[in-house]
C-alpha cells in the first residue's frame, strides 16, 4: 500500500508499505479520508524527534476486513475511529476503537477523534445555564468548542481570535460577541486584587489556542472562583502562567484532554450523533482538501493560515 511517510523535517513522501497486520479482535479499514491535527504541527515542522514517522490520526473509511473474532461489523460498511498511521491506503485499529458513521455523513466530515476530543472538553468543562464564556483561539477545534458549548445555554459566548475570518465564522455559529485579543476590555478580565467582587471577567474560559499568548488571555479572563480549561494542544516548549494570578483567584484548572480510550469513544458515538442531527457542524469547517501524496501542502496550509483556512483533510480515492 501507499504511505505517507515524513523523511524529515517538512518533507513527506509515498512509500510502499505491507497493509497492517491484523488480529483476532481488529478491523482494517481503507482510509477515505484523514484529517491534518495542529497537534502533529510541531513534529512536522521540525523539533528534537527522530524521523521518518508516520503521522495521520483523524482516519475515516470503508472496512474491508474484521477479525475471526469481530462479529458485529462487516466489509463495506463506513466508520471511523481511533486509528494511528492513517496518511495511507489502509489503517487498523481494535474493535473497540472503531465506530459507525452514520448514514449521509461524508468521509471528509466524519473525523472521529476530534470530535470525541471536544465532546469530552465540552462536557468536562464547567459551564451552567446562563453562565459568561469566552473561547480563546478560534481555528477548527475552538470553532468546534464554541458549537458544543453552545448547546449548554451560556448567557453571553465571547470568541476571540486575531483573525477576522475566523471571528466572522464565529459570529456564524452564534457567538454573542467577537473580538481580536487587543479588543478585550478590562471588563472581561480580572488581574487586579482591587477588583474583586465587582463582577468582572467571565466564569468560564476556554482555551483553544495552543499557544503561549492564548493562555496567558484566557487565564486573565477567568473571574474568582472560575474556570479555565485548556482545550488547545501545548507544543514545542515550555509555558509560563502567572501563578500568582491564578492562586488569588482561586481557580478551577482543567487539562481538557483525554487518554481514556472506552471514553473516548463514547464522546465519539455522541459527537457523530450531534453531527447526525445537525447541531454540531464540521462540513462548514473543512476548508482544504489535498491527495495523499499532497500531505506537505496540507501542513503547510496549517501552519501558514491563508485567508480562509479551517482545516486540511487528505482525501484518498
């Protein structure tokens, strides 16, 4: 089978690989599409790790075959999961790590493992009825974040980003108010000891950035008492928080992200359902689509951010 293989840094190219091995318990999969993660960025970028590697995780395809001890799937039939390897022909994974994509949902809008990622962010993150919620980082997942947060009914939704596009996209999905980082108002955070109780910044914030300057916004944002939960994927070094800021404030911390494959997958199920039923949106988001032997072009796109990019998705035939 063909591969996508990263030789070095920036550099991809086709390899003939053996299709998977399988056992008893798995299920083989030609890949349909497979989508391009921020958090693989960093390694395609260039960093400390050896290389080649085999990158591609957002995987969704047609199985072609299942194990002697997997009776409940058969070949054909459209699914998705949490699979590793996936810029290639064919992919593998546990039975337990694959799940069905419902009927009219397309290959290139059912990535799986992110929307089990925000479906776990969503209901581990503190939001109540009525509550102020800012989501700090507006590309492909923080506008998945701010549709699932949605649901739960805040008051006031606060989505900043710098880039207009990207707050445009937001205001679409119903933000109540959209802003570039400098446009946040002393209102809308609490930095200040003096300021206590006087009902500034938000009760929930989120952040989606991944990056050093996202975090430091969002974790001014928060209000006494609050919550900041970290949906955005930290590579490429160390961060730094204030952490004097965050003790008086006595806050809430969460590292949103999951390692819990069996809940995983049913914030997976869960998600694919939302998307089903029209109140999550992924097809809108999908704004680049590359061959796979095109994935360079792809990073490149994420990394760079053209006017109007969302998210890269490599399409096989």
């Amino acid at each position: 089978m063909n591969q996508s293989v990263l030789v070095e840094p920036q550099h991809s190219q086709l390899e003939e690989r053996p299709v998977p091995e399988m056992g008893l318990q798995d299920v083989l999969v030609r890949v349909r599409a497979c989508g391009v993660c921020a958090s693989e960025l960093h390694g395609w970028h260039g960093d400390s790790g050896a290389y080649p590697r085999e990158f591609g995780h957002e995987v969704a395809g047609e199985i072609v075959e299942v194990g002697r001890e997997v009776g409940d799937l058969q070949p054909g039939v459209a699914v998705t999961g949490l699979f590793q390897r996936g810029f290639a022909e064919f992919a593998c994974a546990p039975r337990a790590r694959v799940t069905l994509i419902p009927q009219g949902i397309g290959y290139d809008i059912a990535l799986g493992e992110p929307l089990s990622c925000i479906v776990s962010a969503a209901r581990r993150t503190r939001v109540e009825y009525a509550d102020r919620v800012a989501i700090v980082g507006l590309g492909f997942m923080g506008l998945l974040m701010l549709q699932a947060v949605r649901l739960k009914a805040p008051r006031r939704l606060i989505a900043v980003d710098p880039r207009p596009e990207a707050l445009e996209k937001a205001r679409w999905f119903g933000a109540d108010e959209t802003l570039t980082p400098e446009q946040v108002g002393d209102e809308l955070k609490l930095t200040r000891w003096s300021d206590l109780d006087k009902g500034q910044g938000v009760d929930t914030a989120i952040e989606a950035s991944g990056t050093q300057a996202g975090l430091t916004l969002a974790g001014q944002m928060v209000r006494e008492h609050g919550m900041l939960s970290i949906v955005g994927y930290h590579q490429g070094g160390l961060r730094q928080v204030d952490m004097e800021l965050w003790n008086w404030k006595a806050l809430d911390v969460l590292n949103a992200h999951e390692r819990r494959a069996d809940y995983q997958m049913d914030c997976m199920r869960r998600g694919l359902a939302l998307l089903a039923a029209g109140r999550l949106d992924t097809a809108s988001l999908v704004t680049h689509r590359t061959a796979l032997d095109r994935v360079d072009e792809a990073f490149r796109a994420l990394y760079m951010k053209p006017a109007g990019f969302i998210k890269a998705v490599v399409i096989l035939d």
